[in-house]
C-alpha cells in the first residue's frame, strides 16, 4: 500500500473542500481499501465521508423513495419502505457479498465499485481500465466471466453491483453535490459509463462531486418486482448473469415494465426491446418466452463467454415468470 493521507470530515463542507483538492471519498472502504492493498488504487488523499448526515431512507414529495448514499447495504435491504416498495432493491442487495460486508458498505460506495475483472486487479496484466493505452489482457485471456453487451476494443469487464441492475431497471436517478455547493440529478443510465475508448473513465462524475442519494420514481401501483442471480455457488459470488423485473399489471394487461440485467454487460444493462415486447399484452408462458428472446440483442461473445447468450435469455424469461406469473 502506498503512502496517503486521510481527513475524517465533520460535515458536508469540509468534505467538499478536501474533495476539490482531489481527496477520494471513503465511507465503508469495503472496496476501495481492498484495492489500495493490492496497489491498483493509489490515492493520495483520503476523505472519510462516514459521519455525513447522509443516512436517511425517505419518500419523496412525488411518492418515490430516496435512498442516502450512507445507508448500508444491510439497512436499505432490510427497511419496511424499501422492502414492501421494490423488493427487486432488498433482494439485490441481500443477495450481495457476505452479511459482513452488507452491514459495512454504503448504496453509494456500492455504485461507485469497480469491476472485479482479474487482469484490473492483476497489476502485473495489461488493462486499460487501470493503466490507459496498456491494451487488454482479457481479450485474449480467459473471459468466462466478462462482459457480451456493451464492449469495446479498450476493455470487456463487467460492472459488478447487483443493486445497481435494479436501480438501473427502476429508472432511478443519483443526486449529487459539487464543491460549490451547486445540487444536480444524473439519471442512473448516464451515471456509469460504457468503455468506449476512455474505460477508465467509469461514472459522470465532475471533480469533488459527492453522491447524496439514489431516488428511485414513483411507478404506478400495484408494481410487482423481483431479483434473479445466477452464479457459480449460492454464497458470496458475483452474477454470471442476473435480471431486475418490475411489472405493472391492471386488468390482465402489463400496462408498464421495467427490466434490466447483471453479469452481461459493462454496466448494468436495460433491456429496452424486452420491455416493448411486455407492455399491453397478457401474462402467459409464451410471452414470458417471446420476450426474453429480446435480451441479448446485441451481444458480442468472447471465446469463453458465449455461453451466457442463452444463460441470459433464461434467467429474463425465468424472472419475468416469476414475477408474472401465468396464465
């Protein structure tokens, strides 16, 4: 680990002040710190962001539910409203890391994480991510476990967060705070970043930007959602692939739906044509069916990931099943 210095902020002011002057927030350190151990992250500054009154889970003035960037994984799975609101949230995060880690990291620093791809982690292997212009190992390496949707030539890893498939399915939004004390609201969907040519630029983030919150928008009722996670063992293993449903159904009609997946992509991944194939038809096995087809249009495969096009499709059709029903 290399050298660093570390402030613990008494309130928003000073964190913003050591954030403009190029402190990395820190709050549960459940990733970040593991990083600076294997000398991938070298910050030089660390702000402890932990005592912030950013804890809070809320309904908002439109019916929404307002998520603080402090809240631990475990609390926000384990709160009434998020429970009773959008179970896709609590299952996501409850079937995240161990309960250990759930009752020490923050939604905030859960978004902010980065990918577990072993060559990003490996600072002996080419990665683009970590060290712009040095190629990508995983190309050519073992990609079992890397991304079909939303690569690029620059970098194939997968963004690991589970809570972030169902923020992203929820069409949530991130509000932030500047230096300046300037608020704004990035909808999640511009939040994370695709590769592209520049991976290591991961979220659209402005210098010292703080994250306050996840607000998810009110959806009409009764919303019916739910959280599928296919992996290799049932305990503490990140998604091969998963999938965040939520469905609106009145009078036998989905009136609204809302899906994305895990596990597949470079960020978490909407599936916008799945959606379209849902809405304003009846619940039945063969829609189920139809539907999930439409999940990995799209994808670009490696060498040893093709299986997941069909994995995908399955865990789309199996959730939307689950959380559907049928006729």
């Amino acid at each position: 680990m290399h050298p660093f210095s570390y402030t613990k902020a008494a309130d928003t002011r000073q964190a913003l002040n050591a954030g403009r002057n190029g402190g990395r927030y820190i709050a549960g350190g459940t990733t970040l710190v593991d990083l600076m151990r294997e000398t991938v992250e070298r910050p030089g500054s660390l702000v402890d962001i932990s005592a912030l009154p950013l804890r809070e889970v809320s309904v908002t003035e439109r019916g929404g539910l307002r998520i603080g960037a402090l809240v631990r994984m475990g609390e926000a799975a384990a709160h009434p409203k998020v429970r009773t609101t959008y179970p896709v949230i609590s299952q996501a995060l409850e079937l995240s890391a161990s309960a250990q880690l759930r009752n020490m990291a923050t939604i905030g620093g859960n978004i902010m994480q980065r990918t577990r791809c072993t060559y990003f982690r490996d600072v002996t292997a080419a990665c683009n991510k970590r060290e712009p212009g040095s190629g990508c190992a995983a190309l050519e390496g073992f990609n079992r476990s890397h991304a079909i949707l939303g690569t690029s030539e620059q970098c194939v890893a997968t963004h690991p967060s589970d809570v972030a498939v169902a923020f992203a399915a929820l069409e949530a939004t991130v509000r932030l705070l500047g230096p300046d004390g300037r608020e704004r609201s990035l909808a999640f969907a511009d939040f994370l970043l695709r590769p592209g040519s520049t991976p290591h630029q991961e979220q659209a983030l402005q210098q010292g930007e703080l994250i306050t919150a996840v607000e998810i928008p009110a959806h009409p009722r009764p919303l019916r959602s739910g959280y599928l996670k296919v992996r290799d063992r049932q305990s503490y293993e990140f998604a091969l692939t998963s999938a965040a449903v939520a469905l609106h159904v009145r009078g036998g009609v989905i009136r609204e739906a809302k899906v994305a997946a895990g596990g597949v992509g470079t960020v978490p991944w909407k599936l916008p044509e799945v959606e379209r194939h849902l809405i304003g038809e009846r619940p039945s096995d063969a829609l189920w069916t139809a539907a999930a087809e439409q999940a990995a249009d799209g994808a670009r495969p490696l060498q040893h990931n093709g299986f997941k096009v069909e994995l995908l499709q399955r865990t789309v059709e199996r959730q939307l099943r689950i959380v559907g029903g049928s006729a």
